[in-house]
C-alpha cells in the first residue's frame, strides 16, 4: 500500500463528503484542491515539506458537518477519512454482501462486523479522531469509537452541542478538545500545524 485511498475513505481538505458513497480522493498541492492521481501516477511534484495529519471523522451522519470541516481546512496538510456514509448500505451491508438473515439481530450484526473493518482501520491510521455527536439521534456507535481511539491512544476531539455535555461527561473526560461547532475543530488543526489562532489567519487572508 502506499498510503493513499481512494473512494470514500479519505478525503483530502478541499474535498466534500455529501453524505453519499463517492470515487473521488482529494489532495491540497500549495494549498489548492486537486483530484488525487490515479494509483500508480506520481505525485512526486506535490509539496512535501510539512506534516500531513491524518484526520478520522467519526459520528452522525444526518448533517452537513464533515463537508464544513473538510472545506474549512482547505490549504491545510490534513487528510480526512470516515466511515461509510451512507445510512442504508451501512445498516445493509452484511447481508448485501454476506447473505440474509432472517433474525434482525443477525442482520444488524454481519453489518456491524463489516463496518468495523473500515472503522478499526481508519481509527487505527489516524492522528487524530473526531467524535461528532448529534443534536437528535443517540449515537452509542460514535460513543464507541470514542473510547476505542482513547484505548488506542489516539488524539481525540469531540463535537457536541452544549446540551450534551451532562451526558457525555465521561467521554468529554477523555478527550483532549470539546468542540461545539465544527470550524472550531478547523481552528484546532490549523493550530496544530501552523501555531496559528483563528485571529491570526483571519488576518492573513
């Protein structure tokens, strides 16, 4: 392997995750979005003089909060990877690929079995992992991947909105950044990269 992903597990800031299972692979080159090459092009000419962070974006998956995120950190050397996003071939996709199963409780589980694949793996690269949790559904899959990215040591950052802190009070504990909207986790990596505070960019722009 070399690193690079193609398809909808990494997207590069610049890209868009619409929700939807998407070809496409983003890469920033001087800060400008581009298509990634295909596998086995060079990208020798791409600008390799900092670090690359890579980026887990775990969570629901009813709004727009990745794409924010995704877009707000064009010009950052940040690559971002999820899970699948779209709701029915991830509820499905045991059985799609796997078989039937006439016992819901299977159904669910040969799906979630497959879905770990992707999220063991994505979690596992990351540098960082991004737990976003929603302001109507309960999502005990992203409370989940939260505290396996802390029992992996990874760096986590939570986005929640403020009246969920009571009851994520714990996960809150593990992480390392609480989040309420999502360019505050865009501030976040363009600190982490560049020691910039969102004053200091506003002004550079």
């Amino acid at each position: 392997m070399d690193g690079r992903r193609r398809g909808p597990a990494g997207l590069r800031a610049g890209g868009v995750d619409s929700g939807k299972v998407s070809s496409r692979t983003y890469v920033c080159v001087n800060g400008q979005p581009r298509r990634a090459p295909m596998a086995g092009r060079s990208m020798s000419h791409e600008r390799t003089d900092t670090v690359t962070l890579n980026v887990y974006l775990s969570g629901e998956i009813h709004t727009d909060w990745r794409e924010q995120i995704v877009t707000g950190a064009a010009g950052l050397d940040v690559r971002f990877t999820g899970p699948v996003t779209d709701h029915a071939a991830s509820d499905d996709c045991g059985v799609a690929i796997l078989g039937a199963e006439p016992a819901k409780y299977w159904h669910d589980h040969k799906g979630a079995m497959v879905n770990a694949i992707r999220t063991r793996k994505g979690i596992a690269d990351a540098d960082i992992v991004v737990v976003r949790f929603g302001e109507t559904y309960k999502q005990w899959n992203a409370a989940f991947d939260a505290g396996y990215a802390a029992a992996l040591g990874k760096s986590l950052v939570v986005l929640h909105p403020p009246e969920h802190q009571h009851a994520l009070k714990e996960v809150d504990a593990a992480a390392l950044a609480v989040a309420e909207r999502p360019h505050q986790v865009v501030d976040i990596l363009r600190y982490v990269l560049t020691g910039h505070l969102p004053a200091m960019a506003q002004a550079a722009e």
